[in-house]
C-alpha cells in the first residue's frame, strides 16, 4: 500500500515512475488510472487493494473463489481421470510417486517465487505477463506476455476439443452420431465454446460460479472413485479390479515399461501437474492479490499433489496391469508356472502376454470409471476437467493480453486494451480468443479422432503433445500442444528466473512480504524448467526458445517507453557500480587510452553538429559527458536544472547518443567550466579532453566574454585537459532555429487551432518574435553562443504580448518551443512570416528560412549521414602526445565514416621531403594507423600573400591599443581596463607566428579544401602573454573558410604506443 494513500493522502502519492504509455523526449505524463481489473486500479497506480475493492459494482474474489478453486481445477485435468492409471502401470506405484512429486518440486519453487514476487507491492491486472514485465523488464515482459495469451487461447480449443470427443463417443455407443464424428466433434466444440463465451462475457461472478460447480462434479468424481475402490465387484476382477490386495500393490511397485521409458512417462505426465498460474491470471479481479496469491497457489499445489499420489497409489494397489475381461480366465486348478499377482487371485491373465489385452493399467485408459462406485460420474468428472480448464483458459487469455495491450508494448494491439463495464472487463479480447480458439477446433478435430483411443484422447494429448498408444498419425493439434506446453514452462522459468534476478540485483526496493524463498532455489527451478521443456518435446523447446528470442530482441529494438524499476535496471546499477569501484584500483595505461570528452554544448539539442562529431569517435570507446552551464538567479537556475536534466537526457537517448547529461549552475561560464572539469565523471570514468565549438561571432560579442572563452583553453590544459575546439563554415548554434528543426524532423500533425501570443522586445534595435500557445508559460530562452553559454533570464521580459487566434499550418509553427524571428526595424511586423490561414495540407507551404540559416540547418546534421568516400586531412604539426592521429583514427572504425580515408601532412625541409615521408610513414606503421598518402609540406615557412595579410591586419585593427600614439598613462589605463586589447609590442613580437596562422590556412585551403574533415594542431598562446583578440585572430585566420575543421592539442601524455 503506498504511503500517502494509507494516510488519505492520495492526491500526493502520484508518480512519474510507473509510465506506462509513451511520452515526447520533453514532457513525462504519469498513466492515468482510475479503472477496475487492476491493470489502472487508482489514481496512483500503488494504491491499496481495498480502494479498489471499494469501488461500486465491481467484482473483487478472495484467495479461495479467485485462486484456491481455479489452481484446483487447473491442475485436476483429464490426466486424473485418463492416464495417471496407464502412468502407474508403466512407471510402477514408486516412480509414479517420484514422477508426481518431481513435477510438485519444480511447480512449488515457481509457486514460491510468484508468491515472492506477488507480494513485493501492489499487484495488478496480467497475471504472469505482469508479474515478469514488473521484475525483468518489458523485453521479457513483453515477450512473455504474449506467447503465453496465445498459449492460453490454444488451450481453450484443446480443451473443447477434448471435451467434444468425449461427448461424440457417447453418442457413438448410443448410435446418435448427427453427421460423422469429425463433423459431430466440430458442432458439438463450436456449441460448446460459444457457451463459454457467454459465461465469460456474462461476467466474471458468472464465471466463479460455473467454476465452484464445476469443482463441486469434480470432488463428487473423485469421491466416487475412492469409494469405489472398497467396493470390488465380481463382475470387475474379471477386467482386473481385485480391490486393495499386498499381491497387487507389491506387484506393481517397480516398473515395467512398454515402448516408454521414465523420461517419457514424465514428459506425459508434467503438464498435468501446471495450471498454478490460473489464479495470478485474474489477478486484476482479486480483493487482495498480496495474500490470495501465495495462500490459494500453494494450498492448492498440496491439495493436488496429495489426491494424486492418493489416486495413483490406490490404483496401483487394486488394479492389476494386464486383464483380459473374460469371466472364462478364472483358474479352477492351482497352476505351477502362474506366478503373477492375478494367479494369485484365481485368474490367469497369462494370454495377454502373447496377445493385446483391453483391460488392465496398461491397456484400459477407463480404469477409473471400471473402479469408481457409479461411472457416469467419472464421465461428468471428465467433463467438468475439460470445461473448468477451458473457462479458466479462456477468461485468462483476454486478462493478460489486455495488460500486455495497455503497456503499449506492441502498439498494433493497442485497439486491445479497451475495457468495458466496472470491471474493465476486455470483450474485445475474449473475441479475439473466441475466434482463436473457434478455429483451431475446426483444424484440429478433423485429427484428433484418428489418434485412436477411448474418449478424451484428445485432451489427453492436449496436456502431453504425444502420440498414444503406440499410433503413428499425429495431427494438428498433437503437433501444437508440445508448443503450448513449453509456452507454459517458459513463462515458469521467468518467473523463477525474476526472483532470482530480483535478489541478486539487491535492489532496496525487492522487499517481499513473502519471506520463504531463496534466490537459489529459484535459479535451480528456472533450470527445472528449462530442462523439463526439452524432456517433452525438444524441438518444440528450440521453437519456444527461438520465438521469445525473436519477440524480445523486437521489444529492445522498438524501445518501449516505460519505466517500472526493474530488476534488470536494479543489476545493471549494481554491475556499474562495482566495475567502476574496480577500475579505480587499475593504473592508467597508454594502450588503453580513449578519449574521454567533456563537451560544452549547453543545452545539447542546440548544437547537434557538435555533438554528432563527437560521438562519432566516443561511440562504443570513450566517455562523452555534455556539459551546460546555468548562469542567472539561483533559485530559477536550480529548478531549470533540475527539469533540464530528464529532459535533455532524454534527448540523447531519442537520437541514440551514448552520453551523459550534466548540467551546472554557476556565477559564469568559466567557473561553470572548471566545475565540470573537476568534477565530471566517476572513478576512472572521468573527461581528459575538453570539446567546444569555435566562438564565431568573437569580433562583435563582448570581449569580456571572449576573454572567459580564452581562459577555458588555459583552464584545461593547466587541469591536464586535451582541448578539442570545432569549427564548422556556417556555425554550431542553431537554438535560434530549434522550432524549424525539430519541425523538420517531426511527423506531420493534422492542422488545429491555436491561440498565440507574440512577444516582441523593444529594448534592443534587433527585435524578436517569439510564439507560443497561451496555455504555456512565457518562454524562458536565449539563443546561446557556441562557447556553450546558457543564460537562465528570459529574453522577452519587457516584451509586449498581444493576441491572435487562427488556424495555422502545423510545419510553419511548433507550440512546443519557442519560435524566434529577427526583425529588420524597429516596426511592429507580428506576420511578417504571412501564416496559412485555414490550410489544411500539412505539406503546404511555410516560412522560408533565409539562405544562411537553411545553410546553418542543413550543416547541423552532416555528421548523421554516411560520409562516403573521400578524405580525413591530419595536419600533425606539433608532437602532442598522439591525439591529433588517434582521433581520425578512430573516427574511420565508424560505420559512416569508414569510407573516408586519412591523409597525413607535416611540415618539413624541402630538401628532405622524401626522407621525411619515409619517417613518417614508418612511424604511421608501427602505430598501425592506416593512411592513403604523406605529404610533407616544405613551403609552410613561406610568407602568406600580401592580400591576406592585409585582410588580417584589417580584421585585428578595432582590437589594437595604439599605446605609440597615446600617453603612457593612458594607455597603461587602457590595458589594464581592457586586457584583450593588441598591443604593437605583441604584433612585432609575434608578427612570424600571425603569418604563419595566415600561410597555414592558405596551404588548407590548397590541399584540404574538398576533404570531409580537417584535424589539425590547434596553436597554443602562452598565458598572459598573448591578448586574448590576437589569439582569436590567429583561430579564425587559420579555420576560416575551410569545411569541418577539428583543431586538436594533447596534453602531452602518450596515448599511441608501438608496443602489443
């Protein structure tokens, strides 16, 4: 029972944690409930059983009407009645007991493990789909959950089908057949399970009293058996009935095996001993399914297992193997060579050796109706067998399918999981499994007649998928019942498997109230089971195993959005856990370098270019943690974070990027930074390389922020960081554009009509439009910087909101993010976009985005396309440990980027080309990176052209001090008010190193400027000696115009090595 509900305090108990329908990468909703059948039992999804049992008009059982009396039925087949005699008779009274009590211990540790996983928390409607898909997951769950509804539909017709034989028989020996007996078994099974059908749809209190009389007829059946055997008739020995005589019993003791050997005999006989789960099936109907379950489940296995040892001891002990039925068998004269249990009794069944007998365990499948004190009610016991099952299988099939359906764990069924009346009752399944069961009746009885022995084969095979009696026709339903056997078995073993799973995991939330279990008596029953579906049939075993296979790794493909805390989450916390406290006590080794990126993305869906490349050579090696900076008052800032951080994460595993979230909340971005530096990461999982996009907008951003850009590059070198910096022609940040990209890549919705609020902000010259429904709050939003700065005050505060309402073209607006437009003047022009009004074609047209910003879009998602072939340039200019080559190197393991090929240029003398290639190469080698070419690079000292340097000389001009023509006092001020600016001291000085940046992005432009990708050293300023303006000049002189560039410095630690 939850907390708050046990304290009245329902409305505080909702959770997030239990979603079981799918949600946008955004927003989470919590599943609504408020139905019967357990499946959407309270408004909080863990209330109380009793707030559900309160509900008016809805029909709750107790543990002896909803489980004891269903368990009993289920498991008290036709095998009571038809071959536990012929079992007895192969196997011997000895191993027929240790038969029946092998299946008890492998259905007794399933039913302690579901009575353990019953009671860890409030149970709803699925039975055994919900059970499993509770404790393993959906993959299992969902795997499970339908091959066992499937299972259950089948059995309905097998059942029937049984049931129809029976009565085609009699009316055989009473000459009454209506057409022939197949046709006859076609009619009478269709009757008969349209009859079930209304009882089931008649409702579930209709249902529990058709099953209490059936077990009524059931106990009177065995009851006149038992009576039966003190009751031995002259007439009867005759056919091998003698009563209880020590002869018989001491006789039939040991085995004697016929064309059977033990195994056979207990894969005949172990599907008798199933039918546990009949009770958990409806758990959505029980008052208290926490107590019901465990009570009636194993009450109701020790039940059984008693009256079936009874029975077969009794059997055994009265009822001789073979008997000829003739009164002329009787021994006059003491005979010599007769030294059976029969001779000893006057009757000398001895021909049966040398010819088949009708009579006898062995050779009568109708003994316990020759036993029983009145015989018709053997029949009706037979009857009631069949039909009880079928009810049960037939209210079980529609319960667990509407669970599975509700899930949304395959969405094609989802039409499934409609419920009706108070009871949430699911008639558009009991249809489904009417049709189901409709037809394998009319597959199946064209069959089963042939297989040629007393009434109920049928459902006799139904329960051990094998031929009888030595016939080789197998029909239909004898190929499929093996199938539905292991179906069964399979969902015991999960079940078994989940408590262990559960146990293992020590999750603090795998608390059962049922405390006798053990985690490895589980685990041994799972193996039972796994064991016993091989035993009856192997190759049905393989199907089984094959098809749950094949539907769990479909669930794991589609990813089903559900949360529900499952042990298998539980385990992969745990093994996390230690591999990451174990790696801590592992030094670090350069053949086991990778690089570990911190990446300051900001929000991650505003830089996906960024994060893509990233990913590309991170993916399956290396650590890749996304780092955003909070900036703004701290209470907003802290409850942004909070949100941002399911959000976002959310996002990653949307577009399947293996990273990591981690958001900051700081004064400023650069002590923002130095958090995450120091603190990501866990262990030996920790970030060694800093990612950041290049600052395009430098020359007209504030220089102040320029300068913290600069001092992220310093930070992280001096925290032994590699720094990665990524420029891309058309830029990084597309926030500005977020509306027009995710509705690109959105499916198209039907048009609807939307109120919209248009904020503009006058306090700037460039204005803004932002739209977005009135329902929602006012945006909070800032187009960030590709430095990854992320200011948590909204952009639109002073704006004026004014109002219009009209139907819109759903690709022009998206009302889940905010839409920003810049403004050419300061005139309000609120449809400057020029809406669709009315449109109704959700291809129609929309507002053109202007040629950079189509450019920006369409640059954001190169790095997700198949790169082809063509090449990665390495520009190794500087010794830094190796990062510059492994990069590319891993980058061309990638799928999309295997294509590309890695060209390598150095500079070098050009009387020492060939000798410097040669060395080059021969390092490339023993570092076994593959490459295409080397081309070494004896111009790279040449003086840049007069025009470019003239074009860079402009470009640092608004940023120098001119200190030779101010006053020493002034500009000594200047400087140190503005630190970034250029003295002419430091252009003299640094003069070679400016045009080295200028030439070198010349001979880019020369030989790079049709790669893919560019790697390159990136230059390094000394610390407070080289303005921040200059070194931003040298970044853009070098990058510009060029396609993606990666400029890329190490550390200095080795992470290539020639060594194995």
């Amino acid at each position: 029972m939850s907390v708050f509900t046990s304290l009245g305090l329902r409305d505080l108990g909702k959770t997030k944690m239990d979603t079981t329908r799918p949600t946008d990468d955004v927003k989470m909703e919590p599943f609504e409930d408020g139905y019967a059948n357990g499946e959407e039992g309270t408004p909080t999804g863990e209330a109380s059983p009793a707030y559900a049992a309160d509900s008016k008009g809805i029909v709750k059982f107790g543990w002896i009407k909803g489980v004891l009396v269903r368990c009993m039925l289920n498991i008290w087949g036709v095998m009571l009645f038809i071959r536990l005699s012929w079992i007895v008779g192969q196997a011997g009274i000895g191993l027929s007991v240790l038969v029946i009590a092998m299946a008890t211990v492998v259905t007794t540790i399933t039913g302690l493990s579901t009575s353990a996983i019953a009671t860890n928390g409030f149970v709803r409607g699925g039975g055994a789909y919900y059970l499993i898909s509770r404790s393993l997951g959906p993959e299992f769950g969902g795997a499970i959950g339908l091959i066992f509804a499937f299972a259950n539909a089948v059995a309905v017709a097998m059942y029937v089908v049984g049931f129809s034989e029976t009565v085609v028989e009699l009316l055989k020996e009473h000459g009454a057949i209506m057409l022939d007996e197949v046709n006859d078994i076609r009619i009478i099974g269709a009757i008969t399970i349209v009859i079930l059908l209304g009882i089931s749809v008649a409702g579930m209190e209709w249902e529990a009293k058709a099953q209490i009389v059936l077990l009524v007829i059931l106990l009177v059946a065995i009851v006149d058996f038992i009576i039966g055997t003190f009751i031995p008739f002259e007439t009867k020995k005759s056919r091998g009935f003698f009563g209880y005589k020590a002869e018989i019993f001491s006789e039939n003791f040991g085995p004697d095996f016929r064309e059977e050997n033990f195994f056979s005999v207990f894969a005949i006989f172990f599907p008798a001993a199933t039918g546990i789960l009949a009770g958990a099936n409806i758990s959505g109907d029980l008052a208290d399914p926490q107590s019901a379950i465990p009570k009636g489940t194993l009450l109701a296995i020790l039940i059984t297992t008693v009256v079936y040892i009874g029975i077969a001891v009794s059997v055994g002990a009265c009822v001789v193997r073979d008997a000829t039925g003739s009164i002329n068998d009787t021994i006059i004269h003491e005979l010599t060579n007769c030294t059976t249990a029969a001779c000893k009794l006057n009757f000398d069944f001895s021909s049966c050796q040398k010819t088949s007998c009708q009579y006898g365990l062995m050779n009568d499948f109708q003994v316990m109706s020759m036993v029983s004190g009145f015989a018709p009610l053997i029949s009706a016991g037979i009857f009631s067998a069949t039909l009880s099952s079928a009810l049960a299988s037939l209210v079980s099939a529609p319960k667990i399918f509407q669970a599975l359906c509700k899930d949304n764990i395959y969405p094609g069924f989802l039409m499934f999981a409609k419920g009706y009346g108070k009871n949430n009752e699911p008639l558009r399944g009991y249809l489904l499994t009417f049709l189901i069961g409709l037809g394998f009746i009319l597959i199946a009885s064209g069959y089963s007649i042939e297989w040629c022995i007393p009434p109920i084969t049928a459902s006799d095979l139904e329960d051990s998928g094998q031929p009888v009696n030595g016939t080789d026709h197998e029909g239909e339903l004898n190929v499929i019942a093996p199938i539905i056997s292991n179906f069964f078995l399979a969902s015991y073993a999960l079940i078994n498997f989940s408590v262990f799973h559960a146990s293992l995991a020590k999750s603090p939330g795998w608390r059962p109230a049922f405390k006798y279990y053990n985690m490895w008596v589980s685990l041994v029953g799972a193996i039972l089971c796994c064991i016993v579906m091989f035993v009856i049939n192997w190759w049905a075993a393989l199907l089984t195993y094959v098809i749950v296979l094949g539907l769990y790794i479909y669930v794991t493909y589609k990813k089903p959005d559900v949360n529900w805390g499952s042990s298998t989450q539980a385990l992969t916390y745990l093994n996390a856990l230690q591999h990451a406290v174990r790696l801590t006590g592992v030094e670090d080794h350069v053949k086991n370098f990778r690089p570990q990126c911190l990446v300051m993305s900001g929000a991650p869906n505003s830089r996906p270019a960024l994060l893509h490349l990233v990913h590309a050579f991170t993916k399956n090696v290396g650590l890749m943690i996304c780092g955003h900076v909070h900036m703004g008052p701290r209470r907003q800032a802290l409850k942004e974070l909070s949100s941002d951080l399911a959000r976002y994460q959310r996002w990653l595993i949307k577009n399947k990027m293996k990273a990591f979230y981690a958001p900051v909340h700081a004064e400023d971005l650069r002590d923002g930074a130095q958090y995450l530096m120091q603190a990501s990461g866990l262990g030996r999982m920790r970030p060694n390389t800093l990612v950041l996009g290049f600052k395009k907008d430098w020359q007209s951003a504030d220089m102040n922020d320029v300068e913290t850009y600069i001092n992220l590059l310093h930070d992280a070198f001096d925290i032994q960081y590699g720094v990665v910096v990524i420029r891309l022609r058309e830029g990084l940040d597309i926030s500005h554009l977020q509306g027009q990209e995710e509705l690109l890549s959105s499916q198209e919705k039907s048009p609807v009509t939307k109120d919209i609020i248009v904020n503009v902000d006058y306090s700037k010259k460039t204005e803004v439009v932002t739209s977005k429904p009135v329902s929602e709050k006012p945006p909070v939003h800032k187009e960030e910087e590709d430095d990854g700065k992320t200011p948590t005050q909204p952009l639109l505060k002073k704006g004026r909101p004014f109002y219009t309402s009209f139907d819109f073209n759903p690709f022009f607006f998206h009302t889940d993010s905010t839409f920003e437009m810049e403004m050419t003047d300061q005139k309000l022009c609120p449809f400057h976009f020029v809406p669709i009004l009315n449109s109704t074609d959700p291809k129609g047209p929309s507002a053109p985005l202007n040629l950079t910003d189509q450019r920006l879009l369409d640059a954001s998602s190169q790095f997700q396309k198949k790169q082809g072939k063509n090449y990665i340039d390495v520009w190794w200019l500087f010794d830094d440990g190796g990062l510059t080559l492994l990069i590319p190197y891993l980058l061309t393991t990638k799928k999309k980027w295997k294509d590309c090929k890695i060209r390598v240029f150095i500079g070098g003398k050009i009387n020492r080309i060939d000798h410097d290639r040669r060395a080059m190469a021969t390092l490339l080698s023993k570092f076994r990176i593959d490459f295409s070419d080397i081309m070494v690079l004896g111009d790279i000292n040449t003086k840049p052209k007069k025009e470019n340097v003239a074009a860079f000389e402009e470009m640092i001009e608004p940023f120098r001090l001119h200190e030779d023509d101010k006053e020493q006092d002034v500009a000594d001020k200047m400087k140190e008010d503005e630190p970034w600016r250029i003295t002419d001291n430091e252009i003299e000085l640094y003069k070679t190193k400016s045009h080295r940046q200028i030439r070198l992005n010349e001979l880019l432009k020369e030989h790079s400027s049709t790669a893919n990708l560019i790697v390159m050293s990136l230059p390094v300023a000394r610390k407070s000696a080289i303005s921040s303006a200059l070194y931003m000049a040298w970044i853009e002189a070098l990058s510009k115009d060029l396609p993606p560039i990666l400029l890329v410095r190490g550390n200095h630690q080795s992470v290539l090595t020639f060594y194995s």
